[in-house]
C-alpha cells in the first residue's frame, strides 16, 4: 500500500474537521441545524473549491443540494 501523501492527510482531516462541526451544529439547533448544517456545508465546499481551483467543486455542490432534497422532500 502506497503511504499517504500531505495533502490527502490535510484532505482526511479537513473532512473530519468539517462533519464533526455539523455535526456539533445539528445536534444544537435540533431540525433547523438540519437545513443551516446543509448550507454551512455548502459553503465549505464552495470555499475549498475556490481555495483549490477545482472544477468538479460546482458538480459537487449540486450533489450535496440534490442529496439534501431528498432526504428532506414531503
């Protein structure tokens, strides 16, 4: 197995850093930390995005947006 590079490690744990946060949010502000947690995700995802200079981050937001719809469609 290949040893892990810096940057994936920065990844891992900007993951980490990022779920355990909404998490913590969630768990707070009940149904509503539902919606904002999304948002707050939205943007992590836009900054990193800019920050990286990815171009797959707009399909990416799309994504996390259509997810949060269908889970929390009538």
């Amino acid at each position: 197995m290949k040893p892990m590079t810096r940057a994936e490690a920065r990844r891992i744990r900007s993951e980490a850093h990022r779920e355990q946060r909404m998490a913590d949010f969630q768990a707070r502000l009940g149904a509503w930390g539902v919606l904002l947690a999304w948002i707050e995700e939205a943007r992590a995802v836009a900054k990193d995005a800019e920050r990286n200079g990815r171009p797959g981050a707009v399909a990416e937001l799309a994504q996390l947006l259509k997810s949060f719809c269908e889970r929390h469609s009538p």
